[in-house]
C-alpha cells in the first residue's frame, strides 16, 4: 500500500544514553499507515533502544516526539497502548501456566456486567483470532505444554489482533520455522491492507 498523507508517528532528533554510553544520537524516523517498515542492524546499533522509546519502555530522552502530527511524550508503556501502539519484544513475555486463551487475552479479558470473566467467550474469540493466523489448537490447553515457536506465534497474535495501529516486532522469527515464518509474514501483509503500519526488527 503506498504511503499516504502524514506520517503517523514522527520521531526527531531524538537522543538516548545510558549512563555515559550514548546510543542514540540525532535520529529521526517516519512511518505511514499502512507501511511495513524495515528495520535492519547489527547488535548494539540502537534498533530496539528506539522501539522500545516508541513502545513507551524508555520515556528519558531526548528529541521531538510527535503521533499524528502532535508532539508527545509517553510516561510508561501503557501510555504507548492507550495510543494504539504494542510490541513484541525479543524476550518471551507469556504466561506458561495459563490457557492459550488467557495468554491471548492477557491483561484484557472479556467480563460481563459484575466484572466476572466470561470463559467461554474468551475461549471461543482466542479461538477465532489464531484460526485468522492459521494457528489451530485448543484455547483451554496450557501454554506451557506447547512448543517455543507455537508460543511466540500465540505472542504474536494477541499484539497483532489487539487493535493497534502501529506493531512493532523485534526478532520475531528468531523462533519460528520457515512455514511459521510465511503465515506470519502473510498476516503482516494483511493488516498491511487493513492500514496498520508494522516495524521489523532484524
């Protein structure tokens, strides 16, 4: 999809530095709706260090900071969520001995008016979404008890169908098999479509 109208997210001139050490210095960085951008380096070159700005991680820096035009500045991760933004980080963060469907809604389950979890429909919507991934397995199974890259595939999912605007994914297929790695990229492309912009890290 080609880019259209202004940037979503604008960083600039933006500057980090962990006690003596400076990571970033200057930078800046765009992304449009509907965009999947690549970003590529080796270790140590500040990608995540950026990200994880974006994600609302590291909120000590530097720089102009600017979502749809406007300049903020985000004072925890849950900030960045509240603006549509989510990532995958490189590190697992599941919960393995709760439910695939509890891992999928994490944070956010469905409850009725008195505030009760509502299990079934949790299940049966966990359900729905990693059919969209082409996952099929058993909501109510523990997560734990499946493989390393079902998981991060499950991970994946749920910041995928969150309903955020823009994903970032640092190192997602460091885990995932080639057969893995195409459904995740097919996914990607199709919340490309839907106008989601999407950072890879590699």
């Amino acid at each position: 999809m080609p880019e259209v109208g202004s940037p979503i997210l604008e960083l600039q001139g933006i500057t980090k530095s962990f006690g003596g050490v400076e990571a970033l210095r200057g930078v800046d960085f765009a992304l449009h709706a509907g965009e999947i951008h690549g970003l590529v380096g080796e270790n140590g070159a500040g990608k995540s260090t950026l990200m994880k700005i974006i994600a609302g991680v590291h909120t000590d820096f530097s720089g102009r900071f600017l979502i749809d035009g406007a300049e903020t500045h985000f004072r925890s991760a849950r900030d960045a969520h509240a603006a549509g933004i989510a990532m995958v980080h490189q590190e697992l963060s599941v919960a393995p001995d709760l439910t695939v469907a509890e891992n999928v809604f994490l944070g956010n389950q469905p409850t009725n008016a008195l505030g009760l979890v509502q299990w079934r429909r949790m299940a049966r919507e966990a359900g729905e979404q990693l059919a969209r991934f082409g996952i099929d397995v058993d909501p109510m199974s523990r997560l734990g008890d499946l493989p390393i890259g079902l998981q991060q595939l499950i991970e994946i999912a749920r910041v995928l169908f969150s309903g955020a605007r823009i994903v970032i994914l640092d190192e997602p297929t460091s885990a995932l098999s080639p057969p893995e790695v195409e459904r995740l990229f097919a996914t990607l492309r199709r919340l490309r479509e839907e106008g989601a912009a999407i950072v890879f890290i590699s």
